[in-house]
C-alpha cells in the first residue's frame, strides 16, 4: 500500500525535498538509520542493480552468493545455461538456505528442517511429505525470485519490478563507456575467477558515491600516492595531472541520466595509457621480456597491462576503477564494504598478468584506503555534531547548466560537484516512490 506521506512525494514521514537541496543535503542522509532501512527497500532493486559477472559462474550449476542491498540473493547458472536471482530466504521460516559464498549445485537444502530448492528456485523435497496435511502445495513455495535479470557485456543486473524498462536502456550512454573500459572489439570477455578484495569502511555508502567523479579530493586525499607516482615525475604521468588545478587539464567528468558518472583521466596519461603507469616492483624485467618476445607489438601489448583511466560509476554499486569492478555494498548506515575483484580479459597474453595486477592494485592498497579514511572521518564529524546539519555541495554551481537527464549526456569540469548533485536527484525521485514489490514468482533468466 502507498502511505499518504509517499503520495505527498514524501518517503516514509521524510521531506526529501527538504533534506536533499540543489547546493547542500541534510546530515540525516548519511547517518539516520531509518534513512537507511529505507534506502535498502528502495533504492537497491528498485532500479537495475549490479549482483555479478557470468564468468564466476561460467558452468551449469554454478552459483554465487551476493546481495540485492541488504536482501540475500543466490546467483546461480541451472542446467540450462539460464541466469537466476533467487532470494536466499527459505519458504518455510525465513532461514537463509545457502551460506556457502559460491560453488557448484543443483540443489539447496535449507539447514533448519531440510526443504530442498533446485537452483531455479522450485521446491523440490520436503521430508517426511506424508505429514504435511492436504493443502501443502510446493509450487506455490518456490524461492521468490527477481522477475528480471539480464547481463550486458558479462555484467549480470536484477531488478524488483517486473514492468522496469531494460537494462540496456537503464544503462543508457553508460553502455558504450563499459565497452570502451572492456576494450578488444565486443569478441573480448572480460574474467573475474579469482575472487575480491574487500574493504570496509565505518561509513556510508553514499560517500563513495560522492567520490566516485569528484576530481578535487585526490590532490588531498591521495597527496601520498601522487606524491610517490610523481616520484620520478614526467609529463603525462599516472595521477601527476592532479597535482596542479585539475581543472586546467584535459580531464573532465560526465553526467548521465539514472545517476550514473564518468570521470575520464586518459586525456592525462600520455603518450600511452602504460606509458603513465608508475614505478613499481618488477616493471623493469616484466617490461623487457615483453619487448624482447614481441618487438614492434610491445607496446600494443603492454596496454593490456595499463591502467584503464576510466572512472565509471553504474549506480547504485557498480564502480569501474581502474582494471578492477568495484562493488559497493553496504552494510549500515555507518558500514560500508567494497569488493574489489581484479579482471583480467579473455585474449590476456600471460606475460601481461603480473604487470595488470600490479597496476591494478593501485585503486585499492594506495587510493581507496585513502578514501576510507576521509570517509570515517566525514562519518564522525557528521554523527557527532549535530549541531552543523547540512553538508555543502554546491561547487560549480553558475558555472554549469543544473543536470536535466533529458540532456543525456553533460560533460563538466573535474572539480564541478554537479555530478554529486545529480545522482541526489535520482537517489531522491527513488525515496519518494513507493518501495517496490514482487508481484507473484515469476523466474528471471538470461538465456544460455
Ligand atoms: Fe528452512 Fe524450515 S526454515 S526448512
Ligand atoms: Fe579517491
């Protein structure tokens, strides 16, 4: 049932016109927990939300244990090859019936009383049936499961309403910025089979969000790693552009409608995106063997190696950092983790591997625990004096036309909160709404 508040264009007893305005958000964003729950109904699933990457569960049978906001989801491939999102929440009293993180199954038997779920969610055993009385019917008692789920290049989405427009179109000009981050023409696949590092952080979720095309924060977040990047300092080095007005270089950030984010650092990093990599252990021998095996293609190969340059955000939790996915999901109002699962491509000359990951950890061990810390203390100070009740994110106001999804597209300078404000905008049409439903079980799937 809609509440008369949220057909007011009110939340759940929130004015969210009133927290959320054009140059600065309430603190309760951040740190009201009821905030929170509610943003955990109707944010995540409410629109296409990232869950995985077909290739950690590249064979029938393989499933994957993820999250739809706080909602435990099972990602599983059945025998058919089809994709599913089943809550992993037992029918019978609500037990999470798979606990295990991924693996291989065609059935899951809930560890309370034993009802057994194959992996498209059908209740396939209970025991001891001759007990169950006459109106027990299975079929009705199939895990629920998301009404839509579809992958984009590898990227696997689902989404609470059936009725949602496509993913596709959900992605909207962020579509052909994932081909561009992937590279290698649409033959090339991206592989994530080795797992994620994960990070946590004592803050909200919405923070990394604010960060995630915010080109002023590295000068000082990130002071240390630039300054050990620009250690042997060129032009066109990795990060070095940060070190002077961001503003004035080549690099700019861009807007897209469903509060999706751009920030492009390529135009920085010249003359080659691996010519900008910076010192690291190893480089030299990994270098020299490359060009000693390839010769005049090594520095075509030496790009599989290279830092993306590509910031992308999907919102709500999907970052693109580097040559890394980021997941962000989160946890509390004040707890937040990231999933940092390194990627490699399916056309990866095995001599480029060691130099990717190195380069890749970059946006972990250097620049996200950066980010951590200035995230915590963000949180700290916004819990803790309540007296100071807004945030300011009014930067690049007059100098920008104000974000109109019907633009498509906006491009603005790095340093420009724009961005900032315009997923606001979208966070806030979503808290306004009714939180979604599933309206009967019906079976998500991607085709094989
Ligand atoms: Fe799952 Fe009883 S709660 S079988
Ligand atoms: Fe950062």
């Amino acid at each position: 049932m809609t509440s008369g508040a949220e057909r007011a264009g009110r939340g759940a007893g929130r004015d969210y016109d009133q927290l959320v305005q054009r140059s600065r958000v309430h603190r309760s964003v951040y740190v009201d927990g009821d905030i929170f729950a509610e943003e955990m109904r109707k944010i995540f699933g409410a629109v296409w939300t990232y869950l995985g990457h077909e290739s950690e569960i590249p064979e029938a049978n393989d499933f994957k244990a993820t999250r739809l906001g706080l909602r435990p989801v099972l990602l599983t491939r059945a025998q058919d090859g089809s994709i599913h999102a089943l809550l992993n929440r037992c029918m019978h009293r609500g037990t999470v019936v798979c606990t295990a993180a991924s693996g291989n199954a065609r059935s899951f038997t809930c560890s309370y009383h034993g009802w057994t779920y194959s992996n498209t969610g059908k209740l396939t055993g209970v025991p001891f049936p001759g007990g169950t009385g006459p109106d027990f019917d299975r079929s009705e008692l199939s895990l629920l499961a998301l009404p839509q789920v579809e992958s984009y290049r590898g990227f696997i989405f689902g989404v609470l309403d059936a009725k949602a427009p496509s993913l596709r179109e959900y992605l909207g000009p962020a579509a052909a910025l994932l081909d561009e981050w992937i590279g290698g023409g649409r033959s090339r696949r991206l592989v994530l089979r080795h797992g994620a590092r994960r990070i946590a952080a004592n803050a909200n979720w919405k923070l990394y969000l604010d960060g995630a095309a915010d080109g002023l924060h590295p000068l000082f977040t990130h002071r240390s790693f630039i300054e050990l990047c620009s250690s042997r300092y060129r032009p066109g080095l990795f990060l070095s552009e940060f070190r002077r007005d961001p503003d004035d270089s080549e690099m700019y950030s861009q807007i897209m409608p469903n509060g999706h984010q751009y920030l492009d650092q390529r135009p920085s990093m010249t003359p080659t995106r691996w010519s900008a990599a910076r010192p690291m252990p190893g480089m030299e021998h990994g270098v020299e063997r490359i060009r000693a095996t390839h010769g005049e293609r090594a520095d075509a190969v030496l790009e599989q190696a290279a830092f993306a340059g590509m910031n992308i955000f999907i919102f709500p939790n999907l970052s693109l950092v580097d040559n890394n996915i980021g997941v962000i999901q989160p946890v509390a109002a004040n707890r937040t983790e990231i999933h940092w699962y390194p990627v490699t491509l399916s056309d990866q000359l095995d001599e480029t591997l060691a130099l990717r990951m190195r380069n890749g950890e970059d946006s972990d061990n250097f620049v996200n625990v950066d980010d951590v810390e200035n995230w915590e203390r963000a949180q700290e100070g916004l819990e803790n004096v309540p007296e100071a009740e807004w945030l300011h994110t009014g930067r690049g106001i007059g100098t920008s036309e104000p974000y109109d999804e019907s633009q498509g597209v906006a491009t603005v300078a790095i340093t420009n909160e724009e961005p900032m404000r315009a997923y606001q905008q979208v966070w806030k049409r979503l808290m306004q709404a009714p939180a979604p439903s599933l309206s009967g079980v019906a079976e998500g799937s991607v085709p094989a």
